[in-house]
C-alpha cells in the first residue's frame, strides 16, 4: 500500500535539460572522441529522458591518457609549481564550481535520480571540499633532525606519489572526485579520472573548469567507459603509482589483486552495513529523525546509509513506530522537484536487487512494518522503491549483514551493551556507526570499541572537509578528507647530509 506515503509529482519541476550532453574524453588537455568512433547512451533513472551521450573508451584512450599525466608529471610542470600557485588554482576551481552549481546539479539529477535539492547541496559541499584543499596546499612540509651529531643534518621530504588513477562511482560523482582530486592536486600528482559510465557528465564539466581556471595539459584527464577495459587498465598499468577507488568491496578487492603485480598504492573507500546502537535512555524522536535521513537520504544508495538500527528491546515497538510515522512523511518522487528528498534507484537491474533482499528476509521470517515494494510516481516512468522498515531481523539474515544499497531499514534488537556490541561488530564492514544515548560514558565506551572508521554519537552523518573519512576491515584502506586525505598522495623520502669531511674510511 503506497497511498499513505508522501508522494511529489512532477508539478513544480525544475525545467529539464534540452539538449542531450556530449561528453568527450579530455586527454592532454584536449576533447576528444575513441578512435573506435562508438558512444554509450545514459537514460535518466526517473523519466526514461536521453540524458548523456558519451564516447565509449578503451584500451587506446587509457594509454593516452596515462602517458600524458606520466609525461606531465616526469617534466615538472604542475609538481615544481609552489604552494600558493597550487592554492590558488583549487581556489579558482572552487568559484567556478559555486558559478556553475546549478548546471552541475541538474545533469547529476538527470543521472543518477537524486533530487535536485540534494544535488545543489552536494555541489556546494564540494567547491567547500576545494577550498579546503588550496589550505592544505600550503602548509606541505616534512620534518628535520638537528641531533644526529654535529656532522649530520637528517630532511624528512614530503614528495607527490606521481601519476593516480581516480575511479568514481554513480552515487556521489561530483562530490567524490571531489573528496579525491583537489587533495591530488595540492599534492603536486597527475591524474587519470574514470567516472561511472552512468554518471559522467559533470566530471566532464569538472574538466571543463579545469581548463578554464588555466591547469597545464595532462595534469588531469579524463577516460569515460567501462570498467573493463578502461577501469582494468588504470590499476595495472606500470606507469600509474596509485589508484584511489570509491565503489563496492568486491570491485576494491580485484583492485588490490591486480595492483599487487606492480605494489602501486591503493586508496580504498568501499562498502558498508553501518549500525545505529539506541540505548533505552536516548532521545527517540531525535534518533528517529536521524534514522530516517539516515536509511533515505540518496534513496539509501551511499555507503555511509544507517542501513540497520541495532535497538534495545525495551524500546524497539516505540522507536519502530516513530519511524514509520515520519517515513510516511518524507516526499518521495520527482527528482527535479525541489519539494523531493529522495528520488529515483539508478537502474531496474539494482531495483530487483533491492527487493529481492527484502522478499529473502521475509521469507526468512522478518516482518515489514512499512514499504516492502517498487513505488509508483505520477507522470514518472522510472525506477522508484518505497521507504521500507523491516523488524524481526536477526543476525544470521542476509539482509543484516549485506550492502542492501537502497531505502531499506533492518531492524534487529538487544539486551545488553555487550550484545549490542557483538552485533555493531559483527560482519565484514566497518566504515561507519552511531550510538544514542544521554550518558556520555555510554556514548564513549561504545565509540572506543565498535570496529569503524567514522562514530557518530547522538546524531548521523554529519561531515566536515576537515574530518577524515574511511573505513576500517573490508570497507576500506586509507582515508579521504582532512590532512589525511592529502597524505594519502605524499611519499616519505629521506635525505641525510653530512656536513665536512667526517665520514670515517672503511678501508
């Protein structure tokens, strides 16, 4: 039943774009299709509309690439630029951003389904995440030893690792090369970027600003395609030093084995099943709030989602109540409608993957206290789910465990901390978890031993640039954000200087 639901049409909507977006490769600081002359089409998850027409890269496209960010880095052209011109480029980009949100926000719309509130949001978000970034690039420094002895002067260096492959998901496009490219850059790297071939369009348009904020040729380029062959290719090849890859533990994992051949570098930001933990003295209507943004936001499709809430059983009917109520609140349909806070699954193929974990765990023996379904938007012919909450889960479900990546909430229960930790810890994720209590040594003790890179006490999913970000197990290796993030692309090297003639002869 869906006629309780807050349901947003169409009316209202901000206007769609015209004209279909080509998207080119930018290779060497030039546009440019596959020599292969083929495109791929991107249709938008919510209409149906032909959104993005770009060219289909391969093998030829990513050689190209990866030898003019190899060239571009080997000849010094962005490496020996100083802290300040480095800062001042991110600077440049980040007012182009702003300039541009709109623009930038309605293509991500129209690919991957969000709505465009959200879009507009996540735009300004990541022109903060640039600015940011231009701080960070001046204050690179290593470090000196003055007591090694009167001879000797030791100089910690801090380097660019050299050339990184970036390969960005479908989720958060824009927002994610974001959380990566600006932190390359202050570094002094090179890069080769592959965006999802279902969202490439504003990636192309970061490039776009790129050019127009002056960055010399094959600094950043862009291969648009498929993960095979263009994504297969960025991790082996020998003349990359590094991959930073957002996507799912599986994908992350194949990454790690085919880089092993060269030992490059590897950042990782993958999966995760994240647990809230609410302890019978919190606040429920601010958890419930919380849970809610949590488990819908970008229709559940993120990696930081509140995907399961781990409640004590004392409180479980009321909590699970409070939920339901506000889920029959939140306005779902028409993502171009400003009124809309969640919007469209990116594709049917994930959309039968969604319900199938819910139809599993019904069969399994949970229960479904609101949603279990795809959902039907006035005048929208796309791929649409409604908010589910499903209680009575147990630990040995799949649906408790697994990456269900969509607007559905599992519910399991506890009696003690201990059993309540058992279950935040349990599986193979570890990126992030929230605890609500009133007690802060509830809130603490519990921080200090679940297994996640990110603990939130008494609220969900609030992010700072300045704060890092990644995961702990399989959800990840490295950190994004913060002066974390720009570590990530630095080599350590080490110069000893002996100063006179003191070296004693060994022969």
């Amino acid at each position: 039943m869906t006629h309780d639901l807050t349901l947003i049409s169409g009316a209202g909507a901000v206007p769609a774009p015209t004209d279909v977006f080509i998207a080119q490769h930018l290779i060497n600081g030039a546009w440019v299709s596959s020599a292969s002359g083929q495109t791929f089409d991107r249709f938008s998850p919510a209409n149906g509309q032909l959104v993005t027409q770009a060219t289909l890269g391969g093998e030829a496209e990513v050689e190209a690439a990866i030898a003019a960010a190899r060239t571009a880095f080997d000849d010094r052209r962005w490496s020996d630029t100083s802290g300040k011109e480095r800062a001042t480029f991110l600077l440049k980009v980040a007012d182009l951003i702003d300039a541009n949100r709109s623009r930038i926000a309605l293509y991500e719309t129209m690919e991957s389904g969000k709505p465009i509130a959200q879009a507009e949001a996540e735009i300004e978000g990541a022109a903060d995440i640039w600015r940011f970034a231009a701080s960070l690039a001046r204050t690179i420094h290593g470090d000196s030893h003055n007591t090694l002895g009167p001879d000797m002067l030791g100089v910690v260096l801090k380097e660019p690792i050299g050339v990184v492959s970036m390969i960005t998901p479908w989720n958060f496009p824009f927002l994610i090369v974001s959380q990566k490219l600006p932190f390359a850059l202050a570094a002094g790297c090179t890069a080769v970027i592959k965006p999802s071939e279902l969202t490439s369009a504003t990636t192309v348009i970061l490039g776009q600003h790129l050019i127009e904020a002056g960055l010399p040729a094959g600094v950043v380029n862009i291969v648009l395609g498929y993960g095979d062959p263009v994504g297969t290719n960025l991790t082996n090849h020998p003349d990359v030093d590094m991959v930073s890859f957002t996507g799912s533990t599986a994908v992350g994992k194949a990454i790690v084995a085919a880089t092993s051949k060269t030992l490059k570098k590897v950042s990782l930001e993958l999966g995760g099943k994240n647990p809230q933990v609410i302890f019978p003295d919190a606040d429920l209507d601010e958890a419930a709030d919380a849970i809610v943004f949590g488990i819908y936001f970008n229709a559940g499709q993120c990696c930081n989602s509140g995907s399961r809430i781990i409640v004590h059983h004392d409180i479980a009917a009321v909590l699970i109540r409070k939920i339901v109520e506000l889920s029959r609140k939140v306005p779902f349909g028409d993502p171009l409608n400003p009124s809309t806070k969640v919007g469209a699954i990116i594709s049917s193929q994930h959309q039968a993957k969604i319900d199938g974990y819910v139809k599993e765990a019904v069969m399994a023996g949970a229960t479904v206290a609101i949603g279990g379904a795809p959902l039907t938007i006035d005048g929208m012919s796309g791929e649409f789910y409604q908010p589910t909450v499903v209680a009575n889960v147990t630990k040995n479900m799949a649906i408790a465990s697994e990456e269900v990546f969509g607007p559905v909430l599992s519910v399991l229960t506890f009696t003690t901390f201990d059993e309540a930790l058992e279950i935040a810890n349990g599986g193979d994720y570890g990126l992030s978890a929230g605890v609500w209590s009133q007690d802060i040594s509830t809130c603490l003790k519990f921080a200090r031993r679940v297994q996640a890179g990110t603990v939130w006490t008494n609220t969900w999913m609030d992010g700072f640039a300045e704060l890092p970000f990644g995961g702990a197990k399989e959800s990840g290796l490295g950190r994004e954000l913060g002066h974390h993030g720009m570590d990530e692309y630095l080599e350590t090297k080490t110069v000893q200087m002996r100063i006179g003639k003191t070296r004693s002869r060994w022969v």
